[in-house]
C-alpha cells in the first residue's frame, strides 16, 4: 500500500508545482517558451526528461530485456544526434522563433508550415498515447487498478496538468524529475548487479546472444532501430521549444552538451537495469511466463520497482525507482501534449483564422486543443500492440517526414521551397501508406507487411532522395530567403574583411 501513497503524493507535489506556476502565465510566450528565461540547470533537466520518456523505461527496457545490449543501438542513436544538436543549438535559439513550423515557413511557404503541423501532431499525440499506457502499468502494479482505468486516469492527470502552465510548469518540474531519475537509476543497477550474483549469473541465465554487438540479428537490424531516434531527436519540436525558450544562446549550447552525457547515463542504465532484473525474474518459475510476450517484457523495470527487495533494492530504493517511473512519464507525456497544442494554436488557428486573437485567447484556446488531443492520444492507443510499435512508428514519422527538410534550412542552401515541401509529404506519405497497410495485413492476414523497425529504412531514404533532386532541379531560392539561417556566416566573413582591410 506504501507504493500507491507515495505514487499519489508525487502526483500531488507535481501538480501544486504546476497549479502554481499557472498564476504566472502573463502571455503567449510565457506558456509556449517560458518567457525565453531559463537557465543551463533547468534546461538541462528539461532536455533530459523530455528525451528521457517510456520509449526508454518502456519500450527500450523491453527490448533490452529480450535482446541483450544490443539494445543499445536504439540509444546510440539519439546520442549521436545530440551531438548534431550541439553545434546547431546556438544558431536555432538565434533564430528565436515558438515552434518548428515557424522555421518551415519562414525557410519555404505557409505549406511547408502545413505539412509540419500534421506531421508533428500525428506523431507527437502517438508517443503522447503510449505514456497514458505506461502510467496505466504504473496503477495496475501499485494499486491494481485495471490497465485500461489506469489509462484514462493517467491520461485525465497528463492533460489537467500541462494545461494549467504550459512550458513554465515542465521547466519548473524537470529539473526535479531529471534529477530523480538519474539517482534512481545509478542507485539502482550495482544494486541489482550484485545482488543477482554478477556476471556469473548473467551468463549462466542468460543467451549467449545478449552480450553480442547485434544481438542474434545483423547490422540492418540496428539501423532499424538506431535511426528511428536519430532521425527523430534532429526534428524533434519538443528540442528546438527548449532551446527557443533558453536566456541566450551560450546557455542553449553548454545545456545540450550537458544534455549527452546525462542522457548516456541514464539509458544505459535504464538497458542495464532491464537486462539485470530480467536475468532474475526469468529465472524465478512463479513469475518467468510474465516475460515472454513483447509486451509484458516491456514492463521489466516498473516489476523490479514494485518487487524491489527480490533483487536487493531497499524499500526506499523500490519507491524511488518507482518515482522515477513517474517522473518519466508524466515529464514526457505533458511535453508531447504541449508541442501539437502549440502547433495547431500558434501555426494553424493563430496564422491563418485569427491572427489578431489575445494572448489570453490564445492560451484558453490551446487549453482546448491539450484536451482534444489528450482524447486523440487515447484513440490513437488503441491501435498498437506495443510502446515499441508505437514508438518506432511516431519516430518514423518525425525522423522522415520532418528532420530532412528542416535540417536543410540550416546546413544547405541550395536546398528550394519545392525540394522540402516535396520531402515532408514524401516522407510522412510513405509512413502512413506503410502503418496503415500493416494494420489492414494484421487485421486479415495476422502479419504485416513490414516491420516497425524497418519502416524508417525506406521512408527517410525517399525523402532524403526526393529533397536533394527536387532541390538540384528546381530554380534556387533567392538569398532573402535563406540569409537568416547564415547570419553566423555572414559575421564571419565580415569580421575576415574588416581584417584584411585594417592590415592593409
């Protein structure tokens, strides 16, 4: 009973936090980007519980369970995108903008701006879905609600708290989570190491295949699901509102670099401690079935939080693993609510139907559309077996159908307003051709056509193609229309002039 009592009084602490803040929302830009005030600590905290989501503590942990460190490679992907993201921080908090389609059409058209609406509100409100599933888990484990009461419970918390204070609620909060999570987790893995028997036990209960590069799969596998990520993070709307919303641009890039090596630790710890606890339980009779399926592995960690002391973390180990558990969901479930809101108030209705609305407008009017989308989320729910599927497929989504265009606004000119309109419908085109026929297959047949791990291999590759030939055969755009996203460019060949002139 101890576990659902502290479950609810975080809930609590979280929502007073956000209830708070709600009475310092002065305009648009407070709830959207935090009134661009927050410093390094807290945008830290922020990027890493936004990144850090049930993709991780679910479906990651899941899969590390099942193929070993391996897994890996999933996490390796936003890795390596981050440090992309690194030298690209400064130049987007430069720019100042509220959100990603902002970018898109002040780069292309009002098309552009379009497109990316869809795209991110379709793939932001998936992965928001699939957090209302998690939280779902947490109440059936520690409270033995029923799964699916567990969802509208936790989807109804998710939606009442991001739409009290928008981005000043989850800066204000983040920094807390973020730093839970991280102790949890590294308090947690010697524990259960240990305590297991070490790598004795592993390798004598575990497949050998658990501690390969690839697993028992290939090279093609890992892209599968080290590119979902990867393409994802380099598009992600949640990432760019953050750097949108830091001081300056110094504490955009020393945050991101901070940013890597928390993110490093905590997803190997999260795979590490998903591959310990899973080499225990599966080799206890009374609980081994409860792991075989995709998606009961996928609750490993949140069983080793509530059976805490069978792997000889203490009781206050248990319930701060079990805080961190929530922390991570509901830190990443409000974000991806924010994001599409902001979308569709600021890019859809603001721009083109009510352009002249109050900032007070404004925010009620997103209110509406975080509690539309909340609904959509759930509906969105119900047509995935797994977080996995759910996850790779709104990765997919954003990493084909969002990260080339926009990636091309800052790293090449010659790329046209044809070539990346032609490149986001491509990509979000083939990815919902691909999910919707695997769903009829699934429905008529029981398999499906092509695998979510695999859908991103030919999505972000036609899109890529598609961006580079429209753009090589198409007319370049006029310098207006890229010169704003050089302006460091610029600085620069300005200052070497003014050298040369004063040595001559």
């Amino acid at each position: 009973m101890i576990f659902f009592w502290v479950a609810i009084g975080y809930l609590v602490f979280l929502m007073t936090i956000s209830i708070t803040k709600s009475f310092l929302i002065k305009g648009q830009e407070d709830f959207m980007v935090a009134g661009r005030r927050v410093s390094t600590p807290r945008l830290v905290g922020t990027l890493l519980c936004t990144w850090i989501g049930s993709g991780s503590l679910l479906a990651g942990a899941g899969l590390a369970a099942r193929v070993g460190f391996s897994a890996l490679w999933m996490a390796a992907g936003a890795w390596t995108a981050i440090v992309i993201v690194i030298f690209l921080a400064g130049k987007v908090r430069s720019i100042a903008k509220f959100t990603v389609p902002d970018i898109l059409e002040m780069r292309y058209n009002k098309w552009a701006r379009i497109l990316g609406t869809i795209v991110i509100v379709i793939a932001y409100t998936t992965i928001a879905g699939y957090q209302f599933r998690a939280g779902g888990f947490v109440l059936d484990l520690v409270a033995g609600v029923p799964e699916w009461q567990g969802v509208i419970l936790t989807a109804a918390f998710m939606i009442v708290f991001t739409a009290f204070a928008g981005m000043m609620s989850i800066v204000a909060v983040d920094i807390i989570n973020g730093a839970l999570i991280t102790l949890a987790v590294v308090i947690a893995v010697p524990l259960v190491f240990f305590n297991i028997g070490g790598s004795e036990h592993l390798v004598a209960t575990l497949d050998p295949s658990h501690f390969k590069v690839f697993g028992d799969t290939n090279f093609l596998w890992a892209m599968g699901i080290f590119l979902p990520p990867f393409f994802l993070l380099l598009g992600d709307s949640n990432i760019y509102s953050r750097i949108f919303s830091a001081k300056n641009e110094k504490t955009a890039k020393n945050s991101v670099m901070w940013w890597i090596v928390g993110t490093i630790i905590v997803e190997t710890a999260l795979a590490s401690l998903a591959i310990f606890a899973f080499s225990h339980f599966s080799s206890l009779p009374a609980v081994s079935e409860f792991f075989l399926s995709e998606a009961d592995s996928e609750r490993v960690i949140l069983h080793t939080a509530r059976h805490s002391a069978e792997v000889g973390i203490p009781l206050f180990g248990g319930l701060l693993l079990l805080c961190a558990s929530i922390a991570i969901i509901v830190s990443t479930g409000n974000s991806f609510l924010l994001t599409p809101s902001s979308n569709i108030t600021r890019d859809i209705y603001q721009r083109f139907i009510n352009p002249n609305a109050s900032y007070k407008y404004l925010v009620t009017f997103q209110r509406i559309m975080i509690l539309l989308l909340g609904l959509l989320a759930y509906l969105l729910l119900t047509q995935f077996e797994t977080i996995l599927g759910m996850a790779l497929t709104a990765y997919t989504m954003i990493g084909a159908g969002l990260t080339p265009a926009l990636l091309a606004t800052f790293l090449w000119k010659r790329v046209t307003v044809s070539g990346g309109i032609a490149s986001i419908a491509t990509g979000m085109g083939l990815t919902l051709i691909i999910t919707v026929v695997n769903s009829v297959m699934v429905h008529i047949t029981g398999s499906q056509l092509m695998s979510e791990e695999y859908i991103i291999l030919p999505a972000a590759i036609s899109s890529i193609l598609v961006l580079v030939i429209v753009s090589l055969s198409t007319k370049p755009d006029p310098k207006e229309k890229w010169q704003e996203f050089y302006k460091e460019d610029a600085s620069l060949a300005k200052a070497i002039e003014e050298t040369t002139e004063e040595e001559k």
